[in-house]
C-alpha cells in the first residue's frame, strides 16, 4: 500500500499538480485511488466471468452430476452491469461522501444485491426441480413439480423483499406479524382448497396412480383423465366424466386395475345331487382340461367344495395372466363352453337352484272343508 502511495504522489508531482489539493471534499490521491480499486474490481470481476466460469462450465460438462452446471448458471447470473456497479460501490468506500449521495449508492446496492440473490436462489430451486422433472416421465409429476417450483419461487421472492426492506431500515417486525396473522387467517378460509392442493402432492408423488389407470374407488370406478390440483376426472365405462376431490381420494381405499399383473379367478359349478361319485370325478378331470386347454389361463385348484342347498358344489380356481379384461372374459367364456359341452356329452346335469314343498294331506282336507 505504501508503494502505491509514492507511486501516486510521484505520478501527480511529475505532473505539477498537488495530490493533497481536494475537490468536493476528496483530494486528487482519494480520487485516483478510488479509480484504481474500481478499475481492478471491475478486471477481476470480468476475468471470473470470462475465463473462470468459461473453464468451470468446460469441466461441468464432462461430470455425471448436474450439481456443478447449476453453480455455474448461477454464477453467469451476475450480468456486467452489476458487477459494474458493484466495483464502483467498492470504489466509492474509499471517498469520503455523507448525506444523499451515501443513502442513494447504499439502497442502490442493496436493492440490487437482494435482487440478485432472489435471482440466483431461483436457478437452483427451479433446476434442481426441473432435473427431478427430467428424470420422471409421469406427465402428472411433471405439472406438480412446476407448480411447486412456482410456488418455492413466489416464497424466495417474498422472503426477498422483507430482507430489502429490512436492509433499508424499515421496521418489518409488524409486518410479518401481519403476514402471520393474514396467513392463519387465509388458511383458515381456504381450508378446502389448501387441503385438496396438498393431497394433490400426495397423489403426485405417491402415485396411488397415474393418467390412464383404470381405478375403483368406493362405488365409482373409471379411468383417469386428468389429475388436478383440486380434483381428479375419470372417464366412466358408461362415458360420463366423474370429478373427485383429491382429499377425498387421497383418504379413501383405491382398487388400481392397471398394476394388476395377472388376475385371480374363482367359480362354481353345481351338479345335481343324483350325480354319481363316479360322475362327479369326470366333472372335476373335464373342468380341469377346460383350464388347461386355455392359453391365458393358468390352473391353481379345481375341488368337490360343499353340499350346497340345492346342489353339489365344484370350486375351480385359475389365474388369467393378463389384466386385460377382456381376455379374460374371453378366457372364462371357452372355459364355460367347454364344460357345459363336456358335461353335456358324460351325462351330467348341473343344478339349477330348486324348492321342494311337502303337503300334510289332512291338513289340507282340514282347510278346504273350512273354506267352503
């Protein structure tokens, strides 16, 4: 520093001018050196931003983490007349100047300071978000996301402006008890909405289930078109739109068909009670070749279950391994061909259900006697 020093007063003494000689209060040495802080500030600023950052962003590129990209975006946030103005708020340290002058540069870079970092405090909320977005496919993550980089966003900018005004001297001890206030006020109104939002990120990042899932839920059923913020549309098999909120999707027991990787399939078959033993292992061999005969279908048990009412009762249980319901229809109507045909050609009956009424005689002698 000394060094500097006699290289001023020499450079202003070769000159024939007084370095000591003041102007608006500065001398010419205060002037000239606040001019070289401001010239070196202002160099050291452009040389991170043209040859610091251009070397980072070269090294970001060939790493597998995104992390270091984001850094670098942030750092190319800081566009030249910032960090202009910056050097020359740095500059200004070295004069001595009070009153509005002082006020002015101060706000001046403080506003913009906190603007900048609201700026920077973005990029890295909405790029993390958005390489979570870029990861995931599911369309309906996607839209969550955006909205909740929307809504970080919204709360940077907030939290921005108080600490301005914080910065500027403003009390703002009343006015987050205000916001405080206003909030639980707010939250109380919009109780509703607030509740259906946040089940709305329930569904999107839990994914009960997904844009195109056939679902049942209570005695609705349909597939879904469109997850909201507020509610979720399915489509009905009869064609008409259904609207549920999503707080009470998000509470209620969902049947999701589209996971379903195979389906469990169970009937009965009844047989009269005169069929012979003999007959009755034919019915349960042909129910078995039904099943197995069938592509789809993959057989778990056939069994003589119970004596029914009004039958004898043969349980059969088979897996289709499609979801596809109408496979599986397909599957159970060969099926039923096939046994009724194979029943039909061995001579057994199956049961229909049946009452049989039994008459005391006298009795009824009694009542007609009585009735004429």
């Amino acid at each position: 520093m000394e060094q500097l020093n006699t290289l001023i007063t020499q450079m202003y003494a070769s000159v024939g001018l007084d370095p000591a000689a003041e102007f608006l209060g500065n001398s010419l040495f205060d002037y000239t050196l606040s001019l070289i802080v401001f010239l070196v500030a202002y160099g050291l600023f452009k040389f991170i931003q043209r040859v610091v950052l251009v070397q980072l962003a070269r090294i970001a590129e060939k790493t597998p983490t995104t992390l270091d990209n984001t850094l670098v975006k942030m750092g190319r946030s800081f566009r030249p007349p910032f960090y202009a103005f910056l050097a020359f708020w740095f500059a200004f340290q070295f004069l001595d100047v009070h009153g509005f002058m002082e006020s002015a540069l101060t706000a001046v870079i403080i506003i913009w300071a906190v603007y900048q970092v609201v700026i920077v405090a973005g990029i890295f909320v909405e790029d993390v978000l958005l390489g979570t977005i870029a990861k995931d496919k599911d369309p309906t993550t996607k839209s969550a996301l955006l909205l909740l980089s929307r809504l970080a966003k919204g709360a940077i900018w907030g939290l921005g402006v108080i600490m301005l005004l914080s910065n500027l001297g403003v009390d703002v001890t009343g006015l987050l008890a205000g916001i405080g206030i206003g909030g639980i006020a707010i939250a109380f109104a919009l109780q509703g909405i607030l509740s259906d939002l946040f089940s709305s990120f329930s569904i999107y990042f839990d994914k009960p289930f997904e844009v195109g899932d056939f679902i049942i839920v209570g005695d609705k059923m349909g597939v879904v078109e469109r997850i909201g913020v507020k509610s979720t549309r399915l489509r009905a098999l009869s064609g008409e739109e259904l609207v549920l909120s999503n707080h009470f999707l998000t509470g209620a027991q969902i049947q999701n068909y589209k996971r379903m990787q195979e389906r469990r399939v169970e009937f009965h078959v009844g047989v009269v009670y005169s069929t012979s033993t003999e007959k009755m292992e034919r019915a349960i061999a042909i129910i078995k070749q039904a099943i197995e005969e069938e592509e789809l279908a993959r057989l778990d048990r056939v069994h003589f279950k119970e004596f029914g009412d009004s039958a004898l009762l043969l349980e059969a249980v088979y897996y289709e391994k499609t979801a596809d319901f109408n496979a599986y229809m397909d599957t159970q109507q060969a099926i039923n061909f096939f046994i009724k045909n194979g029943f039909e050609a061995e001579g057994i009956e199956m049961a229909f259900p049946t009452r049989t009424l039994t008459f005391d005689q006298s009795a009824l002698e009694a009542f007609r006697r009585k009735s004429s």
